[in-house]
C-alpha cells in the first residue's frame, strides 16, 4: 500500500510540476488532439557514438516516421514534426497545444518558424519538386538538427547525410529549404536591419526635369522583395535599382523609409506565412507544426532621405542698344546645356517663338541663317533643294575681335517655300539643316 501510495504521490508532484512550468496563456486546446503514426520501412538510418551526444547516444538502426495530428480529435489532421530526437511516441496519445516550448530557445524558435515556412505543410505542398514525403522528410531532418543544436556546425551536413542516406530527393531538398533559411533576412544592400544604422542618402536637383532625383542600386538581388513609400516621393523599381524622384517644391529633411521582406512568392508561389505551434505530452515525444495563424518574423529594411538644398534666380538680359528680346544664350553646367531665347522684358524663355533654318547661300558663299514665324508649319525640305525665301529682311551681328570684327549675317522673313512651288517631304534622318529655338 505503501508503495502504491509513492506512486500515486510522485505522479501528483510530476503533474503539479508540469502545470505550474507552463503558463496558462500558452495553451489554448485542450489534450485530446491524438497523433497518429506511420511508417516509412524503405528509408532508414542509424548513428554511431563518433556523433554529437544526441544523435551519438543512441546506435540502434531506426525506420522512418512520419507524425500527423488529430486537432482536438475534430477528424482534421495535419502534418507535426518530432523535436525530441530518439524520444518514443505512439498513435493514440495524446497532446496539449502551446504557442511556446521550454526546451526551445529564442534563436531556435526563429529558425524554427523558417525551417516550417519554407518546408512541407498541407498548405504549401511540395514547393521543390518530389513528393510529399521527400518534402517532409526534409523538413524534419531540419527540425532535428535545429534542436538538436547542430545548424551551422561542422556536423549539420553530415547529419542530414545520415538521416536521408536512402532518399537523395529529400537530401536535395533540404539544401533548398536551407538555402531560403539564409536568404530569410538578406535586405537590400543599400539599407540597414535598424533606423539608427540606416544610411542617409541625398537626392540631388535636376535641372533637366525639375525634379529631386536619386537612384540606388541593390547587389544583393532582394530589392524585389521590399515595397518602399514615402509620401510626396515616387518610388519605382527598375530591376535591382530604386529610382525616386520629388517635384521641386517637395524640399526633404531627412526622412527615413522603412519596409518589411515579403515572402519570395515569385519563385515559390505557395508559400504560407505562419510562427512555430508546439505539441506537448509530459512523458512522450514532443512535436512542431507551422501555425499559419501567427505573424512570422518581421525582416525590415531601413534607410533616410533628404534633398539638397537648393535657391532660385532670375536672369534678365541687359543690351547697351536697349535690344533684349529674340536674343539667343546657353546655359550649362550641373548637367544642363539649354539655349534660351529672351522674350519682350529680356527674361528667358523656352517658348517657340520662331523657327531657324541654316540655308546655303550660293552669292555669298556660305551658309545663312533664316527665322520664320513659329506659326508657320515646320519645313521638311530635301538636302540641296532650291528654295525662296518670302519677303526677307536682312541683318547683321558684329562681334568686336582683335583684328577687327566678325559680322554674321541673318535673314527673317515670312515663310520659305520650295522653288516653283513644289511640295516634299523628307525622311528625318536627312533634315539636316532644320533648327527650333
């Protein structure tokens, strides 16, 4: 009796230990989801003791298993996988559901939470090719190594060696898995993982377009997955470069952009979002499943913003003789070469107010330049095509040189029409004597 007491005693203590270990806000399903085991014979693998403990510890050859989970005994399984390497279970027990699991530590949960998303579940299917099995087989090999404290060791590749010794497929698919572990949390090269590490970037004024303008380029190949925005800015991706640009009136302190990695579903459409869930028995093995209700770990990117800062002017063209309209100048410079015609006041301005065209001029031997009204439909003449000039008026310009002075000559006049009235017309690529101002 006395014995039978003990007994009764020490699975009281157990029991009371198990409650009060576990918050009460982990659990939110009662113990009667059941699992329910199967078997694989045609893929097996064992350890010997040169293996880390965990796998070393026990040399015995073991046959696959796959585990799935009767939730809440509602019919509707779904895929779990072992965290307790070389821990028994059988079909039938029974697991309480927890959103945290004491053994797990916080650098396991999140490969954890990777290892789920890019592996198998009844909600992405087989993402690599294979079958479902090769899939989860995969996946679990994962598990295993990531609580079992290899990931990233010199003993990880020759775990998964041994695990999926009989099925390359799945060992193929693990590296795969993995591979999308890593790139999990790459962001563009450009940006930082935090605000305060977040490069400040300057974009600069453009005279051509009259905007703010900046663009910068991502090595890392992930930009594609990142949606940045600002207000008043436009943000454009163009490959692996972001281009942006503000109108001038948009002037910018620093400001900093921030976006979370989308999931890279260009190339594995399927995928779920979703956190580590835990299964958990006190005596038996205990299990993992992607909850696809939970919110995966963020991966944001970082990086600040400002315009430089710029002033206005107002050029007015001065003239000894009073003359300062229809007067021609370039301005260059910071990216701009523009030639600006002045108007009545002697401001510039880019308005078409009439059209150049350079003639040859068989009396003088040269070529001469004609202005028509920006009103008369542009020209498109033959090369070396006779024409008239309608009612001309001559003039000349004298710039003073140390020699002397140089005198060009320039004609307006109301039109130019091909001789004897003749209509052409020309491809573009031999109008050559035709200029706007």
């Amino acid at each position: 009796m006395k014995k039978i007491f003990k007994r009764l005693l020490t699975a009281t203590l157990t029991l009371a230990t198990l409650f009060t270990s576990l918050p009460a806000t982990q659990v939110h399903a009662s113990s009667n989801s059941v699992i329910r085991l199967e078997k694989h014979p045609q893929y097996g693998y064992q350890f010997d003791s040169s293996y880390p403990s965990l796998f070393g510890s026990d040399t015995k050859y073991k046959d696959w298993w796959t585990f799935k989970m009767n939730v809440d005994s509602s019919g509707l399984e779904k895929i779990v996988y072992c965290i307790q390497y070389s821990i028994p279970c059988n079909t039938g027990d029974s697991y309480s559901h927890q959103h945290t699991h004491p053994d797990i530590s916080s650098a396991q949960q999140k490969l954890l939470q990777r290892a789920l998303v890019f592996g198998y579940n009844e909600n992405t299917g087989n993402l690599y090719g294979g079958s479902w099995l090769d899939n989860a087989m995969a996946t679990q090999a994962m598990v295993w190594v990531i609580t079992g404290g290899q990931y990233g060791t010199s003993w990880e590749s020759r775990i998964a060696d041994n695990l999926l010794q009989d099925n390359p497929t799945a060992r193929s698919i693990y590296n795969q898995i993995r591979a999308n572990m890593e790139s999990y949390d790459v962001i563009p090269s450009f940006t930082a993982s935090s605000a305060g590490k977040a490069k400040d970037y300057e974009m600069k004024y453009n005279m051509n377009t009259g905007n703010f303008e900046l663009t910068l380029e991502d090595s890392g190949n992930v930009l594609k997955y990142f949606d940045f925005s600002a207000s008043g800015v436009s943000v454009k991706r163009n490959g692996n470069k972001l281009v942006l640009s503000a109108p001038t009136e948009k002037q910018l302190d620093t400001i900093t952009l921030k976006a979370n990695k989308n999931l890279p579903k260009d190339v594995l459409p399927s995928l779920v979002s979703g956190t580590p869930e835990y299964w958990y028995n006190s005596t038996q093995q205990n299990h993992t499943s992607l909850d696809v209700t939970g919110s995966r770990e963020a991966v944001p990117a970082y990086f600040k913003l400002h315009t430089e800062k710029i002033g206005h002017i107002k050029l007015k063209k001065a003239s000894e003789d009073g003359i300062v309209s229809g007067l021609r100048f370039q301005i260059t410079g910071n990216g701009i070469d523009r030639i600006y015609t002045t108007d009545k006041d002697g401001t510039p301005s880019t308005e078409v107010k009439e059209r150049t065209y350079d003639l040859k001029c068989k009396e003088k031997g040269c070529m001469i330049q004609v202005s028509i009204p920006a009103s008369v439909p542009l020209k498109e003449f033959d090369y070396n095509a006779e024409v008239e000039i309608i009612n001309p008026v001559a003039d000349t310009v004298a710039t003073a040189t140390y020699m002397g002075a140089d005198v060009d000559w320039y004609i307006k006049a109301e039109d130019i029409i091909l001789k004897n009235g003749k209509q052409q017309s020309i491809p573009p690529h031999q109008n050559k004597n035709i200029e706007n101002k």
